[in-house]
C-alpha cells in the first residue's frame, strides 16, 4: 500500500464527508493505493455515524472509536499503530489542511528519502494576537530547544516513513513534538514544505490559548526525557552530589573555624552558615535519592494502556 492517511478528530461531523470525498479524488487522480484511518477521539455530534457510512461507501476508510476524548497524541499512536502504507500522512479534520500536499509530501518521502517531512503554514487565517503571535514564540522556543530546525511544530499536515511511525511513542500531550521524537529515535532526516492553510469552514477549534501554556510545558519535560529520560541518575545525582559537597564544605569549614580559628566565637547554630550548610546537605541527598528512584521505576516500569478503543471497523 502507498499511503496510509490518519485523521484523528472530535465533533467534526459537518467536514468529514468533504474531507473524504477530497482525499479520495487526490489518491484516485494520482494513482495510489491508499487507507484513510478515522480515530474518533470521544466526538458526540455523530461523527462516527458518519464514518460508518464513509466506511460503507469507500473499503479505503477504517475506523477507531475511543470510549472518551483521550486527546490528538493518544489518537494518532492508535492510528499508528494501524497503519499499513509505505508513507503515512497526517492532517487534522477541520478542512484547515489542504488533502492536494499530499502527493508532493509523498515524494518527499519515497523520492528524496525523508524520514518525516512536517508542513509549514507560512500564511495563517487565525488570529493574530490569540494565535499567530503566540504560535511564532513557542515555535522559536522549540527550534532553541530541541534542535529540530522547524518552523511550525503544530501544522498537524505530515508525511512519514512507516518506519518512524512504528518506532515512535507518541504520548501525553506530545503530538506536537513528533519531529523531536523521531530525531531522539534516531530519525534525523527531517525536512519541511510551505503548505496552503485554509480557514475552517465548520465548528469552531478545540484548542484555546492552554495549549500554548502546555505546549511550553511539554517542550521542558521532552528536553529533559530526550537527555536523561534513560539514565535519571546522571541529572538527579550529580545535582544532589553538587549540592551536598557544597554544604560539606561548609560543614568542614565551620568546624574547622570553630575548633582551631575562632574557639571562643558565636555558637555555631547562631551562624548562617551552618543552616546553609544543613539546607544543602539535605537537599542534596534528596536530589541523589530522587535519582536512584528514578533508576527503580525506569527498570521496573510496565507499559499501562493509555486509552480505551470502543469499536474497530475494517481494522
């Protein structure tokens, strides 16, 4: 199979069957052989009805309904999970992603020899200050940080190979980290396409200005899991050892000070020094023993399902 296309959504009833009917003309005028794979995150406006009836039409569309909204990372790692084409591509639900990249993406992938290749909205149709503004930041704010040189981390429009799609976990929030997961695993052959942005025809987002403040969030928490995610220790214990050899010294200064200095000078709980010394030492340790917890949990650590399929359908 050429192309695997995964669209996770939630109450985006009114856009599917154009959205369908779309992909369909592209895969059919290009010649691909193709699956599009609906995750039905939780919607409760009938979404699913509507992708029984896709499904029905068109053999090519499958589907996977989620008993609750688990959110877009959860989604796509069930989508992935599925998937049989060479390349996989995905874009979001809203009509706001244009199905006519997708053969270019596609040669990207299979001619030029992309391991993933992520879309760029150079033009937007949002709003300036709620979304624009905030978007150039926290893109700015993930290149510095993650070393990945994208310029729009969260256009939801990618391209694949399988194997990055099979290799990758996508969890919590982290969809919108996928090329730095795929460059932590290894896949570093990344590249980008100036793709048209449209403005959404129906419903209204499901995102709010949150998403930026978690988004922010997300980036600390995958810097640091992509340096030390395997190996806690080396951040918790070496920062405790630090912190604890700061207030030895302090420790073994005050006693030296008041044994052959200053013998007859302030008792040494008056003096600051010796809760500095105290505060550090206890901390430091407890950095070390948040370290070695760590290495227990990582080394014992079971993988928990994440999220609750409800039905499968030509799957």
């Amino acid at each position: 199979m050429d192309i695997s296309v995964v669209i996770p959504l939630l109450n985006e009833k009114d856009s599917l069957n154009e959205l369908h009917d779309w992909i369909a003309n592209v895969m059919q005028s290009n010649h691909f052989s193709y699956e599009i794979i609906f995750i039905d995150d939780g919607s409760t406006d009938g979404s699913w009805e509507t992708i029984e009836m896709l499904s029905q039409k068109n053999n090519a569309v499958k589907g996977i309904r989620f008993f609750k909204n688990y959110g877009k990372s959860q989604a796509l790692h069930a989508g992935f999970l599925e998937t049989k084409g060479d390349v996989v591509i995905t874009m979001d639900a809203d009509l706001q992603d244009n199905p006519e990249e997708i053969p270019e993406l596609y040669k990207m992938i299979t001619d030029k020899g992309y391991d993933l290749v992520s879309g760029w909205k150079k033009k937007r149709y949002d709003s300036v200050i709620s979304k624009n503004i905030p978007s150039k930041l926290f893109n700015w704010a993930a290149r510095k940080t993650s070393g990945v040189k994208l310029n729009d981390f969260n256009c939801g429009l990618k391209a694949y190979n399988k194997e990055v799609v099979k290799n990758i976990n996508v969890y919590g929030e982290m969809h919108r980290y996928i090329p730095v997961l795929a460059k932590n695993e290894g896949f570093s052959n990344i590249g980008e396409k100036v793709v048209q942005h449209q403005a959404r025809k129906y419903g209204k987002t499901k995102f709010g200005m949150e998403r930026f403040i978690n988004g922010f969030l997300d980036l600390i928490s995958i810097w640091f899991l992509s340096k030390f995610g395997k190996r806690p220790m080396h951040f918790f214990g070496a920062l405790g050892a630090l912190m604890f050899f700061i207030g030895f010294c302090f420790a073994i200064y005050l006693g030296i000070d008041k044994l052959f200095i200053n013998p007859t000078g302030r008792l040494i709980t008056q003096r600051p020094q010796f809760y500095i010394a105290l505060v550090t030492m206890i901390i430091g340790t407890q950095f070390f023993v948040a370290g070695f917890l760590g290495e227990i949990i990582l080394r014992n650590k079971d993988d928990k399902e994440r999220y609750k399929i409800d039905k499968k359908m030509n799957l």
